[in-house]
C-alpha cells in the first residue's frame, strides 16, 4: 500500500480544503504517514498570505524536492494558494514537482496523484468562481473534539494589503443546508466545538439569499445535537449587524467571542489601506457590541508599519488600543506582497521600525490582558480540556474566551483525571501573562 505525507501549512480555512483532501484520500485507501523517510507520495497545501507564509511553503517545496532525491518519493503534489499565485514559477523552477492544483481543484487530488504516478505531469486550475463539491467524508486533524466549520470562499474587500481575492477570488458563501449537512456530520463524528471561519463570515449569505445571513446560520446550527460552542471568526467591523448580536444572543451555543480584525486606527492608515472604517466608526462598533454583550470577548488584529505610517499614526494606534482595552490582540508587521497596490506605495517603512512598532503594541497588550485575567479570578466557566501537563496533577483547557492556537489557556490542577475533549467546569483561581490558573468547580462534566 503507497503511503503518504501530507503537509498542511497556512490558516484554518486551508486546514479545512486539506481534511477534504484527506477525506478523499481515505476512500483511496492511502495509508498515512508522518514520516518523510516511509512516503511514496508527499502533497504539501501551501500558503502565501505574507512573506513569512510564503517562504516557509517555498522551503518547505524545496526541502521535499531535494528529499525526493535521496528516498523513495514516485509523486510531489503542491496545492492552494502558493500553487494558485506561482504555478508558472514552480513548474519551470522546480521540475521535481509531478503535480499543482489550484486553490479551488483541491477535489482532483486522487486524479493528480494517480497521473504523478504514472509518470504524467498534472496540473488543474478551475476558476475561482464556484465552491467545490465534494462528498468524501472530512477527516479531521484538530482532535476530534473540535472543528472549522468554512462557511465561505474568497473575498470582496481588496484591502490594498491583501493578495487574497486574486488567489481565492470573489465572495462566495457555501449552501446554507449543505453547512448544517457538514455541522451535523462533524457532531456525529464527536466534534463539540464548530468554529466558523472564511476570509469573512459577517457577509455570509449576501450573494445567495440577497441579504446578511449569518444570523439564519447560526439559529440553524444551534439546532444541531451534540455541539456545546459555536465560535465566530474574522467579522469585519463594518459588516457586524444587530440580528446578528441578536442571535449570539438567543443561542446558547453561541460563544460571547468575536474575531474583528481592525488593521489600525488612524484614519490616515486605515484609508490608504483600503479599510471601510475610521476610528470613530470603530469606537462605535465596539462600544456598541460591549454594551449588547457585556460578557462578550473581543479578540483583533493590528499591522505595524503599513507605508506611510507616521510615529503620531503609531501613538494613536496605541492610544486606541488602550482605550478599548481588547481582550485579545495579535500584531503583525507590514508584510510587502507583489501585485498589491501597497506594494507600490511610498514610505515603505524599514523592518526594524516594523518590529519596534509590533513590540510597543504587544508589550502594551500584555499589560491589559494580566489585568483582565486577574480580575477573572473566582469566575467560573466551562472548560474544554485540550491534554495534560507532563508529570502534573494538571490539564490545559480552552474558555469561551480562547479559540484553539491563536489565544490562552487555563491550567487546571486536580487529581480527578480528565480527557481530551472532556467539558468542565472551572473556577479562575489566579493568572499569568496571558493565560489563568484554575481548580475544577464540581465534578461536573459532559
């Protein structure tokens, strides 16, 4: 039986197009491994979203080509978006590579993998038009007890950052009843945790029904039996609407936890970014969520550095940052992507300004998140439990206030042993930095 290593780089919503893949591959009855060294076939699902994404699927390329060399790899397949910006680049540069798919012919992997193994070069790029449909059964990579739920493709924003909508194309949101078909499917196989993501969720629907749908979506979701939480990812700030806090409000299931990514808060910034809104339209949007939500987390993301920022651009960024007191915050520096209008902007700002920048915003973002994870303590809340910590009377857990990789934890120190993906609940008995401290509240599990 061949065997295969998948390599999965980039964001969750790549995650998903790969346990896709892996979904189909399982009914081909390849056998996995982990281990460069045992594969026949080796697929890598790669990201360019920044420079550092970028290099690290070239490298990654590169590595499996020359590794191709020296072991028994018959068949090198690269897909996503890499492959959907460079597919020329990689074809004349890298001749080891039997195979590319494009960001939205993922579902051709057995086709691609059978021709690379023929000895046939295969190449598939669909427009990026359409969702993908495919049947096979998702294999899921993140636990079990959790999942990413993708509820659309693509993008109409063109920040003039972004490479996205040229790699991923225009907004395109998938079936309401084929995503609570998925949802029901992923609850079956013992996910407790949906956790909605695309390039943004907040304009779910408008192509399809004419009109803001998330808000239908997640009345259908908290339906579905088995799923404890339903978690909101990406909603750009603008695009937040009131039957929307309507609904996380009436679902039970529903995380009081949004992701709104800002990008900055000076004017100037955010209009050569392309953003739609200003400071004071941010400042509206927050206090008007925290005041319909008051237990509501609110997690962001900032860019350090965007050319043209000025050092008076920074310290109202900071000032912002201060005043509204985010629960959760990652910085990121101006990353220069070709073929975006920023790319040839003035002031390109220097890296090591950048990394200044980044480290004066996080270091501001960890003195507000002790705060408020010290005044969590004697709270309690539900804890999903996520392992144990070696050699400890102690397990690592998720809040409602943590998405999984991207925010903190709690340890939890008991004797009573505990499993992975076991619910809790938890009393906050102290804090670090950035993550608290806790005992179990009862004996309660689910």
């Amino acid at each position: 039986m061949m065997k295969l290593l998948f390599i999965s780089l980039g964001c969750d919503k790549n995650l998903v197009d790969t346990e896709y893949m892996l979904g189909l591959l399982a009914e081909e009855k390849v056998a996995l491994t982990d281990d460069e060294y045992e594969a026949d076939i080796i697929v890598i699902n790669t990201c360019c979203f920044i420079n550092d994404a970028k290099e690290e699927s070239i490298n990654t390329i590169l590595e499996m080509a020359e590794h191709k060399h020296d072991a028994n790899v018959k068949a090198l397949i690269v897909t996503g978006c890499l492959a959907e910006r460079y597919r020329d680049e990689i074809r004349t540069e890298i001749p080891e590579v039997d195979a590319i798919l494009g960001t939205n012919s993922y579902t051709d992997i057995c086709s691609a993998i059978q021709e690379a193994l023929s000895g046939n070069f295969y190449t598939k790029f669909l427009p990026l038009d359409e969702i993908p449909s495919i049947h096979a059964k998702r294999s899921v990579t993140t636990g079990g007890h959790y999942a990413y739920l993708k509820i659309a493709e693509g993008c109409d924003k063109h920040c003039t950052y972004c490479i996205i909508p040229k790699i991923r194309g225009a907004y395109r949101s998938v079936p309401m009843e084929v995503l609570v078909e998925q949802a029901k499917e992923l609850a079956a196989g013992g996910v407790k945790e949906l956790i909605l993501v695309a390039q943004e969720t907040t304009r779910y629907g408008v192509d399809l029904y004419g009109e803001k749908s998330l808000h239908r979506l997640l009345d259908e979701l908290n339906q579905i039996s088995g799923i404890f939480w339903i978690r909101i990812l990406y909603c750009y700030p603008e695009e937040i609407y009131d039957k929307l806090i309507d609904a996380i409000l009436r679902n039970n299931k529903v995380c009081h936890y949004l992701d709104i990514p800002i990008q900055h808060a000076s004017d100037s910034v955010l209009k050569r970014m392309g953003r739609k809104t200003g400071h004071d339209d941010l400042v509206r949007i927050i206090t008007h969520l925290r005041e319909r939500i008051p237990d509501l987390t609110l997690r962001t993301t900032v860019i350090c550095g965007f050319p043209g920022e000025t050092e008076e651009d920074h310290e109202e960024l900071m000032q912002f940052i201060n005043d509204m007191e985010f629960d959760r915050l990652g910085a990121f520096t101006y990353s220069m992507e070709e073929d975006t209008p920023a790319a040839g902007f003035d002031h390109q700002i220097d890296e090591q300004q950048k990394k200044a920048w980044q480290a004066d915003v996080m270091e501001l973002q960890e003195e507000i998140i002790f705060d408020k994870n010290e005044e969590m303590a004697g709270n309690s809340l539900f804890v999903f439990i996520e392992g144990k910590v070696a050699d400890e009377n102690a397990y690592i857990g998720r809040t409602y206030r943590d998405a999984p990789d991207v925010d903190g934890y709690i340890f939890i120190h008991t004797k009573t042993e505990l499993m992975t993906g076991d619910i809790v609940y938890a009393r906050v008995t102290g804090a670090y930095e950035y993550d608290l401290i806790g005992e179990l509240a009862d004996e309660f599990t689910k």
